[in-house]
C-alpha cells in the first residue's frame, strides 16, 4: 500500500496525537522514532473499491512495482476507476498492463460484488473489525492482509495489527532485534505494548523503513 502524509491538521485522525504520545510512553524504539516523523499521519484513501483493488495490485510485490502496475490499470480504466468501468475494460488490457491472470480475475470479481451489491459497503463503519475482515475475506482474492490493509488505510481502524505484512516484519526485525528474523509470535509480542494504538504503531514503522532508505 501506498503510505501517505499531510500537512494539513483537518485530515489527521482524531486519534492520531493521543496515539502516538501513548506509543512514546510504552515503547523506547518508538519513542527515537516517532518524533522524526511527527509532522506526518495516515491519511483516508479513495472509495472502498478503489482501495480494495489496489490492494490486490500490491499483494505480493514491491510497493513501487504495485505503483507502477496500478499507473498502467488508470490509463486503462480512468482515473477515478468504478466497479462498472472495471467490468468493462477488457481482460486482456488489464494483463497488458501487468496484472497477473488472477490478479485481474480478482479484480473483475471484486468489482462485480460490489455492482452487484453482493456486499454492503455502507455497514461497514458500524461493523467491528473482524466482521468487516470476514465479509472482505468472502471475496476471491481477498485475504487477512488485504482486509487489514483496508482497515488501515479506508476505514482507518486505530488497533489493527497485520502480521502477515512484509514490510511490518521487516521495520520490527531491525528495530527490535538488529535485523535477525522474526517470526510472528515475536512481532505479537512486541505489539502488546502498542495496543490499543497498533495502527498507529504499524504505520510510523513503515515510514522508518522509507527514513531509512532515504537516509541510505
């Protein structure tokens, strides 16, 4: 997924400064972190469909090569791509623009549930997280990673933890045990200082690994 930033106070979350002075209070490596960041928070994504087939785009690839694939896909469907102009762009474009087979069979599914209404996205706010996961994952294509990136970044949940995430795995690996592996019991352990703010704590550890790069 894309990580976005502001500088305009209004789009921050309401949570966010709460968040991240409770996250600096229970975790050392977050408190070095958080206050080089601070002038950056996540910010609410497009509608729930475009969300949700951007990240099928990104499953499994880099950010920038989901990036430049999901490029290719709106100079196919528009700008501003709807279930309908999904389903009416061919097949064969969608590969042409770098989508796998399944990647674009997903994405013609997803688009046909919503213009079918076989989903009810306008429940969701009022769903808890897990009902909104497993409704998401009734969708071809659609797994845990994908239905909590959703959460993340569209409905914008304040305490969801992806252990399923790469770049997650990686940011704990080499803040927390100096870049040696670590397996998702470890990563769930380190997170329990971080509730009920996991969100939050997610997000500034993949901007770290962005401040690393750049730093590099």
């Amino acid at each position: 997924m894309t990580i976005q930033s502001a500088a305009v106070n209004a789009d921050k979350p309401l949570f966010w400064d709460e968040a991240s002075a409770h996250l600096m209070k229970r975790d050392r490596i977050l408190r070095k972190l958080i206050p080089g960041l601070n002038s950056e928070w996540l910010l609410p994504t497009a509608t729930p469909f475009i969300t949700l087939a951007r990240a099928i785009v990104g499953q499994q690839v880099s950010v920038k090569a989901a990036d430049s694939v999901w490029a290719r896909v709106l100079e196919q469907c528009g700008r501003r791509p709807t279930p309908a102009t999904m389903l009416q762009t061919d097949a064969q474009l969608l590969r042409e623009a770098g989508l796998s087979k399944r990647k674009t069979e997903y994405i013609h599914d997803l688009a046909r549930h919503f213009a079918e209404k076989k989903i009810r996205p306008a429940a969701w706010n009022d769903m808890d997280d897990e009902a909104v996961v497993a409704e998401l994952c009734a969708i071809r294509g659609i797994g845990r990673w994908t239905a909590e990136m959703f959460l993340i970044f569209n409905l914008q949940r304040p305490d969801v933890l992806p252990l399923d995430d790469v770049g997650l795995l990686k940011a704990i690996s080499l803040h927390y045990f100096s870049g040696e592996p670590v397996s998702r019991f470890e990563a769930r352990e380190v997170a329990q200082a971080w509730a009920p703010w996991r969100t939050v704590a997610t997000w500034y550890l993949w901007r770290s690994l962005d401040a690393a790069a750049i730093r590099a």
